[in-house]
C-alpha cells in the first residue's frame, strides 16, 4: 500500500525514483505533473547531492522547502539532520506527502502559497535557511519576497532556470534589477548546472543551483534609505540601453544637473550603461539623489 513504510529515511527510500519508476508512482497515485505551477520533479541522484551539499547542513539547521512535491529533497534534508517546514500548494501533492512522512521527526507540512509567508514566521526567531526546487514561474517574487525585509534567510539554495540563476549571480557589467536586489542583501554563486534530463518531465531549459549568503550588513540597509535605492535602480534599468546620465535624466523627477553631480560625486562616468554598474555605485547614486526623489 502506497506510503506504508516502516522507516520514511531508509536509505532505499533515499534514492530518487528513476523517470520509469516516478511515472507509475504518480500513475498509482493518480497524479500528473501540473504545467500551471511547474512542477518538474528531481529525479538525478548527483543533482540532489549537489543540493544538499550547497545547504551545508548540519544536525538542527531549520529549513523551509518550498514545493517539496514528492518528498525527494525532503526525504534528504531530513537525513541530513534538518528540521523542515515544507510548504506545498498542490493539495494533492500535500496528501501524499503527509502520509509519506507521516510521524518523521523534524518534519511539518504547511499546504500554502510561499507568496503568501517569509520563512522568519516559520522558524521564530531562529536562523532560517530555503532549500527547494522551486516551481520556476515564481522565482522572481519569491527571491522578492525572501530577501526583503528584516532577517532574510541566513542561507538560500534553490534550483531554478539556467538563464534566471545566471542573471541573479552576474557581475558588474551584466547586472540587471533582479541582480542588484539580490546582491545588495546576499552574496550570490553558481553552483553547479543541472540538464533538463536530470527532471520527469523535462523542461525545455536547463537548470542550476543558486546559492545566496546574506550579508552580514547589506550595502543599503532596510530603512527610509531601501525605497529611493529601488527607484533609482529601476529608473536606470528602464533605460538599459542608454547611458546612464540618459536613462536617470529622463526617469528621474530631477533635473539633468543634479543627476551629473551625483554621477561626479560617486566617480561614475555618466556614458556607462546601466548594467556595469555595481551595487555600491547605485547606493551612492541613491544617496546623492535621495535629497531630490
């Protein structure tokens, strides 16, 4: 009978289902994988180590897992010595997953939107780390959502698109807004790439770990300061094509003078593109140009 197991984390049970084996799983439990919330399930057994070695775990570490789906990762993270708080949106999949590991010490299940929480509620007070194969098409809100405000995750390690984790990770000169609000609260890496054969289905990208280590201080601390940083950033990369004194000059309420003072005040040539700025030239820029926003 399907999810009747003496031990959840026997290290058979560790071993991902191949693509053969995962469709009849899903068959048996008259599940089929939904195109509207991405759900493309891990079945690469070096894919997973890479995962849970990128987490860095160690016995206690409080982790929250978004879309566990069929408990793969989860099972891991537990035996690794986790406690995990799963939050899973498929209330079919939040069933299955409730018998799996039905009485598995260290493990909740929360049936939920992770739009809709921040893992500091989860975990109280404690240092918090996300480790998930998130469903793709919510990368952006939920890195929006993680890192922003008071007490971010302490570590942060997702699967996602290839494209998505290379632009999140770039450096001065292929920066983008996505980049320079992640990189203002988190130092961000590339950890490994993962084919699109190493998921049932498939995608039709391929994908790679991301990593993100808060900052012990971000370069713009959560304040009256945070707000002007995302306008500034945002006006820039509005305009990316265009020299930045351009593109701030023409999305910014202030006048063009006042823009090449703040670009002379921070050392930032005004015919540089948007994109090679680092996160410390916008903060300065935000705090010459605040006075005026």
């Amino acid at each position: 009978m399907a999810g009747v197991v003496s031990d959840p984390l026997a290290p058979e049970r560790l071993v991902p289902p191949t693509p053969g084996q995962l469709r009849r799983l899903m068959g048996a439990e008259r599940l089929r994988p939904r195109k509207s919330l991405s759900q493309n399930f891990l079945t690469d057994p070096e894919a997973l180590d890479a995962i849970v070695d990128a987490a860095e775990l160690v016995a206690g570490d409080r982790v929250v897992e978004v879309g566990p789906g069929l408990g793969v990762l989860t099972r891991r993270l537990l035996a690794a010595g986790a406690s995990v708080m799963a939050v899973e949106l498929d209330p079919r999949l939040a069933e299955y997953l409730r018998r799996e590991l039905y009485g598995v010490e260290g493990f909740e299940l929360i049936e939920a939107d992770a739009l809709s929480l921040h893992p500091r509620e989860l975990f109280p007070g404690e240092p918090i780390k996300v480790v998930a194969n998130i469903p793709y098409h919510i990368t952006s809100p939920l890195l929006h959502a993680f890192l922003e405000g008071d007490r971010p995750p302490d570590l942060t390690v997702l699967l996602v698109q290839l494209e998505v984790a290379e632009r999140v990770a770039a450096p001065p000169g292929k920066m983008s807004y996505l980049s320079v609000f992640a990189q203002n609260v988190a130092s961000v890496e590339v950890v490994a790439r993962v084919p699109a054969g190493a998921f049932e289905p498939a995608p039709a990208v391929d994908s790679a770990i991301l990593r993100l280590r808060r900052r012990p201080e971000p370069v713009v601390p959560v304040g009256d300061g945070r707000e002007p940083f995302y306008r500034v950033v945002q006006a820039g990369f509005r305009q990316r094509r265009k020299q930045v004194h351009n593109g701030l000059g023409r999305e910014l309420p202030v006048e063009r003078e006042v823009v090449e003072a703040a670009l002379a005040a921070c050392v930032v040539d005004g015919e540089r593109r948007p994109q090679t700025l680092s996160v410390q030239e916008w903060a300065c820029l935000t705090d010459q140009l605040n006075p005026e926003l």
